[in-house]
C-alpha cells in the first residue's frame, strides 16, 4: 500500500503547543469544582497512608511536577504522593485502584516524550525518595538498587571494584535507573553494550492492585514468558518498578577515539556500513554534519574539521592490545572509504574534547536558535543518505533549519529542528516537520522511536507505525497487567479513535512482510 | 510465500470456529521440551526462506520455517553469526540432519554456551510478525537497533513456546564471528570452578564459554586476536587443540557431549535431566547425580534420581529454579499436577493468564506446553 504524502503545514496537526499544551487525557476540561472535590476525596484517602510530607497537592507544590523534559506539554496532577518505603508504594497503589484514581510514575522528569507528565485527575508518584544503592556485589558483578537512583551513581559506586553500569544516556548524571527501565534507554555505547534491557538482570515491584511482582531473576533467565522483555521499555504503563538489580561490566582499561571527516554525508553513511561490514564492532560510533559541527565548534572549540560535510567519531575500548588492534583496522577502512582528514585521540584529555561537541549538541543548538526539537527516530542505517536528502528538501518547504546529530552506529537519528516559538505559526511548522521526518523514517524501514519513548509527544505518530489491529493486540497486552487502565493512561498506544481523528494512514515499515494481506 | 501464510491464517480461522487447539511445528526438533503436545499439528516449514539479510545492518529476517542450517550458512558466508548459539538437536523425520527452523530457536528460547558472554535469543530479536488467535497477522518491533515504539511483543517471544500465536517471521541481530579463540583446561573441584569463574568474569578478560564436568574445566576466549593471546597467557592452564576444542563446543551447544550421551543413558533407566538456572557465583548444590555447570555457573545441568521437590527447593533457596528437561516419563518425576517449569507467583500466574487471553482468546496454540493452566 502506498502512504498518503505528508499533509502540508497548514493542515498539520496541531497536537500540542508551548501555548496551548493538550493534556493526555482527559481531553476535555475538567470542570474545577468536580476537581478539587476529586481532589480531596485523594489526600483523605493517602493522608492514611502516608506521613504529611509525603503528600503535596496545592497548586504550588505540584507545579514543579507538571512536565518532564519534554516542556511543551504541561499538565498539573491532581495529587503528588512521594512514598518512602515498597510498603507506602503497595499501599497507595491499592487506594488508587479502589478510588479508580490514574497513576503516573516519576523519576528525575528527564524524559524527552512526555511520559511522566502528569494526569489531571491523576496521582504522580515520585519515587525520588527511593535513592539507596542497596547493593554492590563484585563477584557476581552486580548491583542492586532502589528505582530512583541516578544512572551515573551506580557506575560511580560500582567505580571503586574496576567495574561499571554500561548504558549512558546523555542525561546520566540525573536520570535514574527506574526511568531508563520504563524508557529502554540506549546511550553511545550500545551497539557493543546494548540497552537497558541488555543490562537489567530483574525489576521488582507492584502492580496497580499493589501486589509485589518480580520480573526476571538474579540466574540468566527466569520461569515462564519473559515479561521483563515487556516490563523494560513500557513506560509505567505496566507495573511500577521500586528496584532494579543491574549487571556490571570491568571498566576497559583504555579508550581511544577516531575523528574522521568526510567530503559528503553519503560517503560518511558509507564508512560506516563498511566499518561494520569489517567485522568491527565499535564502542561508539556516531556523525555529525556541516550544520551541527559549526554550532557546536562555535560553543567547545574542540578544534572540528568545519570544511568536512560530516564528522565521524569512531572509538574503541578494552585492553591496549585489543584498542591498538581495532584502531588500525577502523583506520584502515575509514581512509579506504574517502576520509578527507583523520586523527586518533594521544590521551584521554583528546579524546574527551573530540566527544565533547557530541555531548554538547543540545546546549549548542539553543545558543544558536531561541527554540528547538529535538527528534528521535530510527532508520536502517543504509538509508541515512536518503533520510539526509529528505530532511534537506523539508528545511526549505517548512522555511525551518535542522541540524543533525546520528548514532550512526545503530541508526538512530537526532534531527534538532530549529524554530523560534514567538514567531506565529513556527512551532506548528516545526511539528509538522518532525512529524514528517517521523514518518519518512518508518516509510524507509524504521521506527518512530529509538530511545526517547512515546509518551504523549509520539501518540500520532504511533498510529503511521502500526495497524489498527497492531495497535489494539497491545492496548490488550496493558489489560492484561492493569486491567482497569489506571497506570498512566492515555500514553504510548493511541486509542482507534485518536488515530481517526489524526488521520494519518498507517504507513507500514519500508520491507512489509506479507504485504499483500489486508491488513484492515 | 503469501500463499503459505494465507493457508496458515485459514487454518486458524477454521480451527476458531471449530474449537480445535493447534499444536505449532517446525522441524520438531525440540517436541521433547516443556509439557506434552497437544493438538492438531500447525506446520510452520511452508513459511520459508530468508526475507532479507544484509550484513553491514547486522540484520537477518527470516521466515519461521527457514531451516536454521540455511540461516547459519548464510550467516557464514558473510562471516557472520547468531552469537546466542542455539542448540542443533537431531531432526527426526530427516536422519543425520540437525537444527530445527529458526522459528522454532526463537519459540523454545533456548541458547549454547556463549549465553553468559553475549546474552540470550530474546536478546537478538529486534521484531516478528505474529499470527495472533484472532487470526491477526500483526508485526512487532522492527529491522532496527534500537526501537522502543510500543511494547516489546517480539522479544517477550523469545522463549514463549508458541503459547501467544505463531511466530510468522522473525528480524534477528546478528554479529561478526570474533576473530580469534582459544580453549584452555584446568583441573579443578566444583567449588574452586565456580570460584575462578567468577574472579575471571570481573576483569576484562574475553571468556566467552565455561564448562566444568568431573573435575575439568574448560574455558573458551573469543575476541580481538592480541587480547584472546594476552589473556591465555595471564590465565594459564592447558591449551586443548583447536579442533577438538570445537568439536568440544558443538558437543556442549547441540548437547552431544559425552554428558548428555551418558544422561540419555540414564534417562531409560529412570533418571532425570534437570537444566537449573541459578545466580552464577551459587555455592554447590547438594544434589546426588552427575552435573554440568556452564555459564560461569548459571546454568547447572543434573542427572539425579532425587525428587522434584527437593530439586525446586534447593534451586529456589540458591535463587534461582529448576527444569524437568528430559526425563522418560515427565509426569512420574514430577508428580500429579506438577509442572516441568518451576511453578510461578501468584501474581505472575494472573499475569500470564490474562497475556493468553489477550493473545489467544479460545485458547488455540499450544495449549499446555509453557503451564498446564496456559
């Protein structure tokens, strides 16, 4: 079947808006009286549960809870609950579910979708009073902490034994485990390391009728359907999770990094297919282009090729044989695929500051535009050129520029479109843009979602990716752990209904598998 | 192809209608595993053939009834691999052939000696297309690394033994054949294995493999070629030639092993085979019988005579649980109403109860085969 073009910004839909946020659900008003009654009816019933300090719910104690990173979408909850103990947790999703209250789950609020933002008739649960690391064990070589530990203290705890927790989003330093389980964040490392799923032995925690669940174990494998696989990426729709047991990997001994640049995008995309084809795996493998490479050389001066298309980093880890080995072989392939100029990191002091322009391209973007996107999808990566062009062409029909940041090492693109909000008609524009590049990625064989989440921010996009039926086997699959719909509601999976109303039709991935079926 | 699949979702379709639960097959290498078979045979080997591979994206898609022997050629060819291993049991409408389909490694779970190093088959599936029992051909996940739009369906696949539909195709990372290995051998007691294992496994060390049966333990490097030759150097033991070092790998992932042939032996006569899976560093069991430890210690195979019961409890008290792999008569081990899987939570119970549901409504596939309540 063939996809509909994209409509015209015009006719985009209007989702969202820094001015006018869209609350998941309910959509409609909520009349304030029937609220506050609401309201109180909640704090009688967890003031029973949970110690005074422990409950917020005037409007500004609850304000700082009305969004997570992804700031366009606001929403202040009816109750914030910050329970202490796996007691108070069980306990205050027991009333929730005899109140038939919603549930949000929060960590740190770094979220990039909008997946902790809060429910207007809804609890917000704060787990970030669970900060213990409970357990670092280095001959099994695992740690054991609570849900709202931040992904950086486990590394820095289990520091001490040569050992480190592998998955770094880029918001290490605050994001916390018990978020990077409900998002299955990546990081720059996870060709060779993997995901969160990868490295998360066992969750424990409650189900929204405040039984205590625990999904994997501490041996390889556990009993039965592998509902760790489900539980790890489903954005607190499924249970809530108070504690996480993690593997740890031996910290390599050394880290070196190759900076190639490239006279085109395509014959970056190219290095890296081919590096790859090589039989290397690298540690991180990641572009930048033209654009991107300016602003963020205007902001670290980390000494970029500002001629070059497009730089690649390339690294290696392990030890200095296996490092020495690997760099001479990346060396290799990258000069025989066209690398206009290449330098490989002396020192760890190099080696940062090659990283720090990619670690930088977020703040870099906001000195040089007053607003931006930041997207987050995945294509094949052989079709990176294509998605490159594409994006170019849209720059000039949405009037917008874009900036480009890749996880080539596993085809995950951040396009940061640039807009500035004040300008009438811009951030629809610059929504119309993303949602294109959205669905061109799934149009070339991708996802509308590598590592950032749905949330509510992909919602519409959700409904290209997947067929009706698709769609509904899953909202099944969330009945089957909730099944009165209380744990985050209206997130991840649109409901038939939402989907009509956006009225994208479902563009299916670019190699459809039967695609002669009927699929509606 | 769209014929075979079509003729799969009428048959599904009829069989709705008709109230008949469906008994999913490929090759029926693995029909020995989990709970006895019921239902009319669904034969998956019409949906054959790779869909598309290609070796710079780390991605092979193949149909459920591609022969795994085809998808590991391909892979070959490239010098590629399915790095999880999984076992090549006999095929037995076909004798001296080996291996099953790929729907059925997916289906069944079940990985070889690399698991503790690279990770387990869930861990290699990036999406599937699934037949649901609403007769539903519905895709999950994708060709892609990294992927989190939606539920994970695919990979909760892994392992699921059929019991949620059948598995149409299946999208798999794959990854380069490491460049060089060694197998080295100490001779040590259970205990001092364990111990080692666990010593190697917190430095950065390329062991890929353990084996410890009666007082040997075997372990294989794998990685980049200076760090396999620095590491056997540091490590020591005896260095076992590479080509009966990879006969000794086949025996252990296909379960040739001279093990496993004495455990067939043993089996006629009434034993069991019991595959536990415990934390890695767990002290000894005190189980009579003859055992394998690999995995660095977190898997623990046992040929015993002893109760179920008292199997399951040891295992449980270590953290971990027992499966009845292969026995002559399952249900004389175990006893009525006992599972071959270590029973589950109440919780856990519910949960699984109501996926079926929501997967399989009328109970069609596979009914049985994970938990008799299933």
């Amino acid at each position: 079947m063939n996809a509909p073009l994209p409509r015209a910004a015009a006719d985009a839909p209007v989702s969202a808006g820094v001015d006018r946020p869209l609350p998941a659900s309910p959509p409609a008003a909520v009349d304030a009286a029937a609220r506050r009654q609401r309201q109180s009816e909640v704090v009688a019933a967890l003031s029973k549960l949970l110690p005074r300090s422990a409950l917020l719910w005037q409007d500004e104690d609850t304000t700082p809870y009305e969004c997570d990173g992804l700031t366009a979408y606001r929403e202040r909850p009816l109750v914030v609950a910050l329970p202490e103990t796996d007691e108070q947790v069980a306990a205050v999703l027991r009333a929730c579910r005899r109140l038939a209250v919603p549930v949000v789950a929060r960590g740190a609020g770094t979220g990039l979708s909008g997946g902790a933002m809060p429910h207007a008739m809804g609890v917000t649960l704060s787990l970030a009073r669970f900060n213990r690391i409970l357990a670092v064990d280095r001959r099994a070589r695992i740690a054991r902490v609570q849900c709202g530990v931040r992904n950086l203290a486990i590394s820095e705890a289990a520091s001490p034994h040569g050992l480190y927790y592998a998955p770094d989003p880029s918001s290490q330093i605050a994001c916390t485990i018990g978020g990077n389980v409900a998002e299955n964040s990546g990081g720059v490392h996870c060709l060779k390391y993997g995901l969160t799923l990868h490295n998360v032995l066992r969750v424990r925690g409650y189900t929204i009728d405040g039984d205590a669940v625990e999904f994997g174990s501490e041996a390889l494998d556990a009993p039965g359907l592998d509902l760790l696989a489900l539980v790890v990426g489903s954005e607190g729709m499924l249970a809530v999770v108070t504690e996480v047991t993690v593997k740890l990997v031996p910290k390599p001994q050394l880290a070196r990094c190759i900076m190639a640049s490239f006279a085109s995008v395509q014959a970056a995309g190219e290095a890296v297919a081919q590096v790859i084809a090589e039989g290397i795996i690298p540690a991180g493998l990641e572009m930048m282009d033209r654009p991107m490479t300016a602003a963020v050389e205007d902001f670290v001066r980390a000494g970029y090729d500002l001629k070059a298309a497009a730089i690649l980093l390339c690294e290696s880890d392990g030890t200095p044989e296996e490092v020495d080995e690997e760099i001479r072989r990346m060396t290799e392939v990258l000069s025989g695929c066209g690398a206009t100029r290449l330098e490989v990191s002396r020192d760890e002091a190099q080696r940062l500051r090659f990283w720090s322009g990619r670690k930088n391209a977020f703040p870099a973007s906001g000195r040089i535009s007053p607003d931006y996107m930041c997207m987050d999808s995945t294509i094949p990566r052989k079709r990176l050129a294509d998605i490159l062009t594409a994006i170019a062409d849209m720059e000039s029909r949405y009037e917008l520029r874009c900036v480009n940041v890749f996880h080539a090492g596993d085809g995950n693109l951040h396009p940061l479109i640039l807009f500035d909000a004040n300008q009438p008609g811009e951030l629809a524009r610059a929504e119309a843009f993303g949602a294109e590049i959205l669905e061109t990625s799934v149009r070339l064989g991708g996802t509308v979602t590598g590592e950032h989440g749905v949330g509510i921010e992909k919602l519409a996009s959700m409904c290209v990716q997947f067929s009706p039926e698709e769609r509904e086997q899953m909202l099944a699959l969330k009945q089957a752990f909730d099944p009165a719909g209380l744990l985050n509601p209206g997130k991840v999976i649109p409901t038939l209904h939402r989907c009509a109303e956006y009225g994208r039709m479902h563009v299916k991935k670019g190699l459809l598998p039967f695609a002669e079926l009927p699929r509606f | 192809m769209s014929k075979a699949l079509n003729s799969l979702v009428d048959r599904v379709r009829a069989a709705r209608e008709a109230h008949t639960p469906l008994a999913i097959r490929g090759a029926g290498t693995k029909s020995f595993y989990g709970e006895a078979i019921r239902g009319a045979t669904l034969d998956t080997r019409e949906l054959s053939g790779i869909s598309s591979y290609e070796p710079s994206e780390l991605v092979l898609t193949a149909r459920a009834g591609t022969p795994l022997a085809d998808v590991e050629a391909a892979l070959a060819e490239r010098g590629q691999c399915l790095p999880f291993e999984p076992p090549r049991y006999p095929d037995p409408e076909r004798p001296g052939q080996r291996g099953g389909t790929i729907g059925g490694v997916v289906a069944a779970g079940l990985a070889g000696p690399a698991r503790a190093a690279v990770g387990n088959v869930r861990d290699f599936v990036l999406g599937a297309t699934l037949l649901n029992g609403r007769a539903e051909v519905l895709s999950f996940g994708g060709q892609v690394m990294k992927n989190v739009a939606g539920y994970d369906v695919s990979r909760a696949l892994a392992g699921s033994l059929g019991v949620l539909g059948l598995i149409c195709e299946v999208s798999l990372k794959v990854l380069p054949v490491l460049p060089a290995t060694a197998t080295l051998r100490f001779d040590c007691g259970e205990a001092e294995a364990i111990e080692r294992l666990q010593g190697w496994g917190g430095q950065p060390l390329p062991v890929h493999a353990s084996a410890w049966w009666q007082g040997a333990l075997v372990v294989r490097l794998s990685g980049a070629v200076a760090a396999v030759n620095s590491a056997a150097s540091k490590m020591g033991g005896e260095v076992i030639d590479p080509y009966l070092a990879q006969r000794f790998w086949n025996g252990m992932r296909d379960q040739t092993d001279e093990f496993f042939a004495e455990a067939r032996r043993s089996l006629a006569d009434g034993a069991a085979l019991w595959r536990i899976g415990l934390p890695a560093g767990a002290a000894p069991l005190p189980l009579s019988g003859e055992q394998l430890i690999e995995w660095g210690g977190a898997q623990r195979w046992w040929v015993t005579r002893e109760p179920a019961e008292r199997v399951r409890s040891l295992a449980a008290r270590s953290g971990g649980h027992a499966t009845l792999f292969r026995a002559r008569d399952k249900a004389a081990v175990l006893g009525v109403g006992v599972s071959v899987f270590t029973p589950l939570a109440a919780p856990l119970a519910r949960i699984h109860r109501e996926l079926k549901q929501a997967f399989d409504p009328d109970g069609l596939f596979n009914p049985g085969r994970l938990y008799p309540e299933l």
